[in-house]
C-alpha cells in the first residue's frame, strides 16, 4: 500500500495478460504467466471477505478495490461481471469507495465504460505507453496514437478518474517521441500517469531484435534523465505522476536471468526523482557566488536522500558546478517537504518550492 496521506488504500488484484489480444514485441505472455496466476472470482471473493472481516483500514483516505494488468474490458462481458460482481458488495457497504480496471485504450467505447459505471467502477488506467503511431506500430501495440487520445478523452467525459500509462524505451523512439507524448497527454489532462523504462525480457521479440542489433536499450543514467524531464513536465501541468518504474515484485530481476538488458533498478522511481530535485536544487543557486562563500542548503529532513543522491552523486556534482567552495546541508522540520533554503555566508535565505515534487 502506498502511505502517501493523498493516495488511495487499494486492494489490488493482478489479471496478467487476461483478454489481451496482442503480444507486443517486449512482453513475455509465458513469464507472465508463470510469476502472476490471474485469480477466478471466487478468489476475489474470497480474500475480500477475509480482508472485510478483519476490520476498516485506518484513517479517511479514499479506498478502492483495483484490478491490474490484462485488458480489463477486452474480457467477456460475463467475466467482467463476474469480478465486479464479487466487489460491488463492498462498495454497497462501504468498506470501499469504488473499483477501478485497467485495459486497452482501443476497448473503452462508450458503452464499455457505461457498463463499468454501472457496476461501481470509478478509474480506468488506460495502457497508452506511446501516441507516437511509429513507435506503437514497431512495438506491435495494436492500436493507434488517435486511438489512444480519443480514450483518454471519451474516459473524462464519463466522469471516471482516468489513468494514463506510458513507457520509455520503446522501438523507434530516440526520446523526442516520449517528450512529444508528455507533451501531448499534459493537455489531455488524465488525473494521474505512471511512468515505466522499457526492461528487455527473455523470449521476447525484443530479445530477438537486440540480439541482431536492431534495438538498442536504454541505459540507466540515459533512463533515468529522461523519466525526470518527463516527470518535471507532468507535474508542471499539475498532473499526478503516481509511479516511475516497476515495483519491485513485478520487476523480473537479471540475477535470475530474466531481464537481459535494461534501465533495471530496484529504486528506479529514487533515482529519478532524487535528479528532478538536483536539478531544482541547481537552479535555485545564486547566480554569483565568490570563492570565499559558503553555501548552506536548508532542506526538510525527509529530503535528504533526494538531494544526497545516489551514492551521495548529487552532492558531488553540486560541489563540481560551485567549484569546492564549502556546502552544508541542514535539515530543518519547518521547512515543507519539496522545498530549499539556500543561503550564502549566512545571509539571503529564500525559501525555493521545488515544482514537482509532492508526496
């Protein structure tokens, strides 16, 4: 569960692959298969009344039951009811708020998303990755970036929260095509994104074309820079960017040889975010400073592993760009989360809210 006070408490149920009518050139159907077993109805049912006997979760946030993965509305509608049927009850009772799916950006007609209104279903994670119509037709998505827009928008106007997923990495994009996609879902307006790096898996037709040396994967620094401009631009449009990277158990780690290439790792969401502050963080600094100053950096004690950096890199390129002059950092409880004091010889402290980032 995410603790974050402004998140949703979800009950999460996970359909791999279930009613997906594609393969796309980075999934693998059959490791999916083999790690997330797509519990039957009566499982849902049964591990809700279980949870639902074991008393309300704490605190006032928002609660939803959720299904991941698969193609939610490509399932038969007698399917679909059947899962939703075992949730509704709770909604009935209170315990939860709503449900929400998640599914294909070309299996949202209007009368899909009505059906799913009906039956208690508040948000729908559309699986957009890319509106770019090359980058999708190499990727063997199945659908077209008109497609994907027209979804988004046909999701707000019923009324459904809407999600929006998107990856970096895929065939065909050198990273403009993932700016581009920012760019043009920012004015969409979902309420939330997740952003994913493309991990290249075994058995895959990406394996196949890495192999031939028709794809080249993303490096982590590469992955990690561009899931922050990204990020910066989502929430410069004050659109929730709720994940970057996998979780960790749907990540499929290298040591046991199922990820072959790759941005992998295991706090890939740390590393982008901690870049996104190191960069606000450099922006924030005074124009002219004399080689004589000394730089205090007043941060919240929750950010220091953000400005800090992955083995402490951050800190280190701030020293490089003030060319050694001396840099403390001090944590201080009054300062909000997201924001830095920057003083220099103990005068001229401005307190800096760096955009973007929100817990």
């Amino acid at each position: 569960m995410d603790p974050s006070p402004s998140s949703p408490w979800i009950v999460p149920f996970f359909l791999a692959h279930v009613g997906c009518p594609h393969r796309c050139v980075f999934c693998n159907q059959y490791l999916i298969a083999e790690t997330a077993s797509p519990p039957s109805p009566l499982e849902v049912g049964a591990v809700l009344e279980a949870l639902w006997r074991s008393g309300s979760p704490e605190g006032s946030r928002r609660r939803q039951i959720a299904f991941y993965g698969g193609s939610f509305t490509r399932m038969s509608l007698g399917r679909q009811e059947a899962y939703l049927d075992v949730c509704r009850p709770y909604v009935k009772r209170g315990w939860v708020d709503s449900i929400r799916v998640s599914t294909r950006p070309d299996q949202v007609s209007e009368r899909q998303l009505a059906f799913l209104a009906e039956r208690d279903v508040r948000t729908v994670e559309l699986g957009v990755q890319s509106l770019s119509d090359r980058v999708l037709r190499a990727s063997r998505r199945g659908h077209t970036g008109k497609e994907a827009r027209d979804a988004v928008l046909r999701v707000r106007a019923m009324g459904l929260e809407t999600g929006a997923q998107v990856m970096v990495g895929l065939p065909e994009d050198t990273g403009k095509e993932s700016m581009e996609t920012v760019e043009e879902l920012a004015g969409l307006k979902p309420d939330f994104v997740r952003i994913y790096p493309l991990l290249v898996l075994r058995q895959t037709e990406l394996a196949e074309g890495m192999r031939k040396g028709a794809y080249r994967p993303l490096g982590l620094e590469e992955a990690v820079w561009l899931c922050a401009c990204m990020l910066e631009r989502f929430e410069r449009a004050s659109i929730p960017v709720i994940r970057v990277g996998l979780q960790e158990q749907e990540g499929m780690g290298r040591e046991g040889g199922d990820v072959l290439a790759g941005p992998y790792h295991p706090a890939f969401g740390h590393l982008v975010r901690s870049a996104l502050f190191l960069k606000k963080v450099v922006a924030s600094l005074p124009d002219e400073i004399s080689s004589e100053s000394k730089v205090c950096l007043r941060i919240h004690p929750h950010d220091r592993s953000l400005l800090v950096g992955d083995r402490r890199q951050n800190l280190g390129k701030i020293r490089d760009i003030l060319e050694d002059r001396e840099v403390r950092i001090e944590e201080d409880q009054g300062i909000p989360r997201g924001t830095v004091e920057c003083e220099v010889n103990g005068e001229g402290a401005e307190r800096r809210e760096l955009l973007g980032i929100r817990y």
